[in-house]
C-alpha cells in the first residue's frame, strides 16, 4: 500500500489530480489502479479523479476501524461529547469553503448548498446531545434486593453508503451519531462528489476525533458489496436509489447486520379547491426545482383538483419564467445535472410526454444559461396532464420535471398517493383544517407536510418514508437514529448478604 501524505486541490482532498481514501486519518492511496472521473458539472470537465477502492482496501479500512474502537467505546461521554463540541464550531465557522466544494461537484447554487450544511449541522448538535437520548432506566427493588437497569452501548465498526446528491448532510444524518455514542466508522460517499467527505473527516481530526475512528473509502459496487458482506462490520446505514436499497437490505441483513435503508422517492402535493393558490405556486416550484430536483424529497407531482387546475398550472409556468439556470457560482436559482448521461435521461422524459399523450408547457430542455455552454444543463419543464401509466409519472426522474396530474376530488387525489410504490415525503395544500387532518391520517406516506412542501422532519425526530422509500423500520437521525446505533443491554443486580444462601432449582421469582 502507498500512503500519500499531504493534500492539495481545491477541496483539500486531492493528491494531484486523484482524491484517495481516508484511512486511519491520513490519506492513503491503497491497492487498486481503477478510478471514477469527477467533473464540475457547471463547466462539463473532469476536474479530478477519485480512486475505486478495492476489497482489500476496504478491509484495510474495516480494521483500521475495529483497532480504534476499544479506546473509543472507553472515551468517556464528556470526552466524546467535547470532541463534537469542537465540530460543530469548527463547522460553524467554515460553511463557505464547504459550500464551495459541494458547488463544485454537484453543481447546486451556493445558497442551496448552504442549506444543505445548515440541515447536517443539526445533526451534529443533536449528537452534542447524545447523553440525554442514550441514558438507561432504572427500576429500583424490582424483587427485594433487587435492581434491574438498562445501558445503551455501541455496536463496534459500521458502514455508511451516501448518494450523489447530499455529499455533506446524508454523512452528517449519520456519522455523528454514531461517532457520538461509541462506534467507529468506514463511510463509502458517492463516488460522483468525493471531496466532502474527505473534508468532513479532516475537520474531525481537526476537531480532536482520534484517528481511525472515522474512515473514508471511496468506490463504486466492489467498494460497498465489500463492506455488506464484512463480518467485521454491524451495521449499514444507506441512502440511495430504491433497487440499490433494495440490495443492500437484503444482503446485509442476511450477513446479520443490522440495516437502514432509505431509498428513492415520487413525492406528491395535493392541492385543493380551497388553497391559496399563490402559495400553493411557490411552494411547487421551489420544492420541484430547488437543487434543480435532485432532492429525495423534491415535489414531483403536483395533483390539482381540476376546478383550479387550470389556474394553478398558470400561477406555476409564470414563476418559472422567472427562474434562472446556469453556475452555481453566478446567483443563479438552478444549477446544472450531476452528469452528462442523467441530463440526458431526465430530457428523454421530456421526449416521451407528448406521445404519453400528455402536454408539455414549459419545456426545459434547451435552457437559457448563466454558464459555460458545456455544462450538463437542463432547465425548469412543467408537464401537464400527465396520464399515471406514463413513465414521466410513475418513474422518479430525480431532475427539474414538474408534473401535473389532474383529479376530480380529495379521495381521488389521496387514493392516488397511496397507489404509489413510494411513501417518501407527500404534501397537502388547503385551508380546511378538517380535510388536512383527514390527509394525515389516511396517507400511507412516512413524511407529511400540511401546507408545508418539503416535510424533512427536524433534527430531533426521525426522517425516513414508507413503502419502497425506505426497507427495514430504522429511520435516520432523531431517537431512531440513536436507537440504530446502540444496542440495550439489561442488568439484574443483587449485592449478596448471608440471607441469599441456599438452593434452589425453580425459576426465578420475585420475593
Ligand atoms: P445510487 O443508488 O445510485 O447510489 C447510492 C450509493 O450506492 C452510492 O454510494 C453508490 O456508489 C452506491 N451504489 C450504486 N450502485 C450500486 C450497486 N449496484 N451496488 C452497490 N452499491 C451501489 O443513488 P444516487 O444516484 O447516488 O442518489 C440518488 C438517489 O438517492 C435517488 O433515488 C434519491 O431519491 C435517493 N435519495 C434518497 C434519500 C432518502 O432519504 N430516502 C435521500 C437522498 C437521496
């Protein structure tokens, strides 16, 4: 193995042109000769390269984790608590240079990269708070004599799976509470925008984290089937596409981890009669074109009753014609796609709506931009009528394609949602407080917003769907989060006296 030991590059994670793993904390260039191109999709150029690791490597990390765990679980709940103190200021302080790496390998606009940090850095003060969640309970004189009490503790090395389109605030919803309550960590990020994670982990060290107990490898299939099937490992946490969760479910489980996995999304927003249309407008449009729809919990299909349909579909194409497309560096609203190939998949939606028999109204596909003519551009599309047997509906599109389906009423409109294969995030539009408690209720969604279009529930609860949205029943971050990453162990304790002696064979029974 060669270890590279110093960095450079824009996002302080390169060495040359090629960004390597985090292992044991310095960079390490490991065992395999492939890499992956990362590009600045607003400019449509590899900018670096990212190394592909291997099983070996990811075993090298694996061990570099299960060596640091020992002394970690022994760190004493002030002494870890501190270290992500240290963090979170440390985070704090820099959000710019971390906003710029994100819009350099994303290509989200800077304010929507600063918003993404804001969502992470929640999480990480909610690790700060880690002693109040993970606390036992006490029951005194259970039997005479008798205590019984539980203890949370750490489950040893786990792996964290992250997409493309959140490079900081999935790692964020995840390593710092594991971190927190005593685990150490090997963390394979999207290999499409690497430098976050990298950043992460050297601030981390910066923070005070001992080395090892925060690993990064990067990699594609071979990099995370390593880390499903290492007997080393206990658990995954994974976000990502539904048919990756899916894999990743089942064959972590049957290697007896423990999983989560939150998968992919087709969220709905339900407007009725009795909306405030302007509102219900905005909303749309910023939640189906925010990070130019390449948000899990972006607002897909917009499902107008059709007494008002017409008009909402105005109010909407006239905000769009005031959106603006091009560098994320330029104050622009929308940034580029990740690559060339899923700008391209996102526009062939565009190409099969007519024939899907539906109608296109504002047409994307070749943008006005604020940016270099190479970049992987795709601008805001609205598509009306969209019959629920197109693909343009029931496929996540994961790009700026906002689409209107048309129904005759609430029930047709929940019945609608709840046909879904996914259970994501879904949203009601409406004054009537009796209706939208009725959609609550009767949604078979796991994130619901009332007048509000991007339901991401705060840090201190959990976030996570139904359905093909999310397999297993651990949600991330919040309570659950904390529960996924410790394992309860019960204590019956009795301190002896001469009274306890003799025999006696029967089962246990209090006194
Ligand atoms: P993806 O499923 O392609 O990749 C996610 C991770 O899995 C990456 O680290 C990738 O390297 C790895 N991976 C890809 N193919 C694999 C394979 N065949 N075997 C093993 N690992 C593999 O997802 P993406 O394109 O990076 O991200 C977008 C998707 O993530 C969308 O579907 C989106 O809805 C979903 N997402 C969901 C949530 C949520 O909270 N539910 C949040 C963000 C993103």
């Amino acid at each position: 193995m060669t270890d590279t030991q110093t960095a450079s590059g824009a996002a302080g994670a390169a060495t040359g042109e090629t960004i390597e793993h985090w292992i044991d904390g310095r960079l390490v260039a490991g065992y395999s000769e492939r890499t992956g191109p990362v590009y600045d999709p607003a400019l449509g150029v590899v900018q670096r390269r990212v190394r592909f690791a291997t099983s070996e490597d990811v075993d090298t990390a694996v061990h570099a984790a299960a060596r640091a765990f020992p002394a970690w679980r022994e760190a004493s709940i002030a002494k870890r608590q501190q270290i992500m103190f240290r963090f979170r200021e440390l985070l704090a302080s820099r959000t710019d240079e971390l906003a710029a790496i994100l819009t350099s390998e994303h290509g989200k606009v800077t304010g929507d990269a600063l918003g993404e940090i804001a969502r992470g850095l929640e999480v990480v003060e909610l690790a700060c708070a880690m002693p109040g969640y993970t606390k036992g309970e006490y029951s005194e004189n259970a039997s005479t004599g008798v205590d019984v009490y539980t203890v949370r503790q750490p489950l040893g090395v786990v792996g964290i799976i992250s997409p493309f389109n959140f490079p900081a605030m999935v790692p964020l919803w995840f390593f710092p509470l594991a971190i927190a309550t005593g685990n150490t960590v090997v963390l394979k990020p999207s290999e499409k925008d690497p430098s976050a994670a990298i950043w992460l982990a050297r601030l981390l060290q910066e923070a005070g984290l001992p080395d090892g107990v925060l690993n990064v490898v990067h990699g594609d299939r071979i990099a995370v089937d390593a880390l499903l099937v290492h007997p080393t490992v206990r658990a995954i946490s994974f976000v990502g596409s539904t048919p990756i969760a899916q894999h990743i479910y089942s064959t972590a489980t049957s290697h007896g981890k423990r999983v989560q996995a939150l998968g992919g999304a087709k969220n709905h927003m339900l407007v009725l009669p009795d909306a405030d249309l302007d509102l219900a407008a905005d909303a749309a449009v910023n939640a189906g074109f925010g990070s130019a729809g390449e948000r899990c919990m972006a607002i897909s299909a917009v499902v107008a009753v059709d007494s008002i349909a017409d008009e909402l579909v105005g109010k909407i194409s006239e905000r769009m014609s005031r959106l603006t497309t091009g560098d994320g560096t330029r104050g622009c609203d929308m940034g580029p796609l990740i690559t060339r190939e899923h700008r391209d998949k996102v526009a062939g939606y565009v190409d099969v709506a007519g024939d899907d028999g539906a109608s296109v109204v504002v047409d994307g596909r070749d943008p006005e931009v604020n940016g270099e003519p190479d970049g992987f551009w795709m601008g805001p599309t609205l598509i009306d009528r969209v019959p629920t047997s197109s693909s343009v509906y029931r496929d996540e599109i994961f790009g700026p394609v906002l689409s209107v389906v048309r129904v005759e009423g609430y029930q047709d409109g929940v019945d609608l949602i709840n046909a879904s294969r996914y259970g994501n995030g879904t949203a009601i539009f409406t004054n009537d407080g009796g209706a939208a408690r009725r959609f609550q209720r009767e949604v078979t969604v796991g994130m619901v917003g009332i007048n509000v279009p991007i339901p991401v529930p705060v840090a201190y609860h959990s976030f996570g769907g139904w359905k093909d949205s999310l397999f297993g029943n651990a949600k991330a971050y919040g309570p659950r989060g904390f529960d996924f990453y410790t394992q309860e162990k019960a204590v019956t304790s009795r301190w002896l006296d001469p009274s306890h002696g003799g025999l006696n064979l029967g089962f246990p029974q209090h006194e």
